[in-house]
C-alpha cells in the first residue's frame, strides 16, 4: 500500500521572533511551496511551531532533497499520521524496527516524545514509557533491547493539537531565517570562492542576494564569465528570482591602460 507521508518541518531562530514571527513564517512557507511548485498533490499545514507537508511516499524524498536547500529550516522528519493512541503508536514502531533485527545480534532502541499539545492527557515520558513497552514486548525474543543513551533505532513521537506524527529519521537544515525577510542586497561576484560564499552566508540572513559581475572577457578570455555564470546558477537553487547584472568593464580598462 502506497501510505500518505507527512513531512515534519522545524525552524528555530524564527520561534524567537516576536510580534512579527508570522511573517518569518509565512515568508518560509512560500520560499517552501516555491520550492515545491512542481510537485503534485502536497497539501500544506502550518500548526504553532511547526509546518506540516503531506505528500506521497514517492514524493518524500525529492521533498526532503529540496528542504535541505531552503534557508530558515532547522530539520525535517519524514513519517507518518496516526491516532494518538500507544497501540497505534507502537504497531509503527514494529513495523520499522522487525526488518532491522537480525538473528544472533542486538538492536537497542528508545523512544523520544515531544508533547506539543499539553492538553493530551499523559505527559512525554509516560507515553515514551508505554509505547517502547509494547514494542519490546512483541520484539524482545528476536534480539531487541532498550538502551536511552545508545540506542541504535530511535522511534520519535510528535504530539499535536491537529495530528500526531511518528518518525525516526531528522535531516539537518541550513537554519538561519526565509530568504526575502531581511530584503534585497547587491554583491559583487567573481570566479573566486570568496564572493560567492559573502552572497550565501547573506542568503541566511534573509536577504535575496542578486550578484554583479564586471566583465573583462577581451582582456581575460570567456573562463572568469562562464564560472560566474555557474556560480550564480548555483546560488540561485537556495533562494530562486535573483538576478546576475553584467557590467561591461573593458572600456574602462583600455582608459585606465592609455
């Protein structure tokens, strides 16, 4: 069966914004949906602290591929919705971990809950405590252990007001702040290492970073234009719609050698 996926998006240096978070936030949410505007069927939730993609399971991992290139992302989980229940929770927990074990060896494994909505009646080690029991109880005689400080399967349950998501993978982001909340800047760029990496550092700061290339090509051949020309193409996949501006400079440097 080809299962609905929910992508768990986090962010962090916007969550301490203040009067004016929501628009961090809806500035990461439409560098996201930009991002993803060719993608089909995704569907788009954004609860307090957190954004939501669901999507196919064939689609989760371009998803993920594309989150890791947007600025203002702290990490992203891929798993799965399910009712708030331990029963529920720990069949997942099964169904991911059984496939790992193998005959003669050890697995040690936990399970870390964040209680988001502090209205669920039981609080974060409780469910941790009876969800990894029930799993360790149908696992156990295959070679399944608990260790909290080692373990080598992680199952991860986040608790909300709208759904409840279990996943055991966290991809690190670029963190920083959406790209378009701080403005727009103009920076020189050249084939070197430096330029390119002054306009990407200002990328995470939330600024849309256009270059600006004097061009020399009669004096120094098509290498240093065409380099720019990648470099530029390069950045442009971790903020989209800046602009390259090319500035004729031969003129000046026969000037400047007369």
């Amino acid at each position: 069966m080809n299962e609905r996926r929910t992508i768990l998006i986090r962010y962090d240096e916007i969550g301490l914004k203040g009067k004016n978070r929501d628009q961090f936030i809806n500035r990461l949410v439409k560098n996201i949906q930009m991002q993803m505007k060719d993608l089909e069927d995704l569907q788009f939730k954004v609860p307090h602290g957190r954004i939501f993609i669901h999507c196919s399971q064939e689609a989760a991992g371009e998803c993920t591929r594309r989150l890791q290139k947007i600025p203002g992302i702290a990490s992203a989980s891929v798993g799965v919705t399910r009712e708030p229940e331990f029963d529920a929770l720990a069949a997942v927990g099964v169904e991911w971990i059984e496939p790992l074990l193998q005959p003669g060896t050890i697995l040690k494994f936990c399970v870390r809950t964040n209680r988001a909505d502090k209205s669920y009646p039981h609080k974060s080690p409780d469910i941790d405590r009876e969800v990894g029991s029930r799993v360790l109880r149908q696992l156990h005689a295959k070679g399944l252990e608990v260790s909290i400080k080692e373990a080598d399967f992680i199952l991860e349950i986040e608790i909300g007001q709208d759904e409840t998501v279990v996943f055991n993978n966290r991809i690190p982001g670029l963190r920083g702040l959406p790209v378009g909340s701080s403005g727009d800047i103009l920076g020189l760029i050249s084939g070197g290492i430096d330029s390119p990496v002054a306009l990407y550092r200002m990328m995470k700061r939330g600024c849309r970073a256009h270059g600006i290339f004097f061009d020399n090509r009669p004096f120094m051949g098509r290498g240093g234009y065409d380099k720019v020309l990648k470099l530029s193409k390069l950045l442009n996949g971790y903020q989209r719609k800046s602009r390259l501006y090319v500035v004729p400079f031969d003129d000046i440097q026969v000037a400047v050698l007369d």
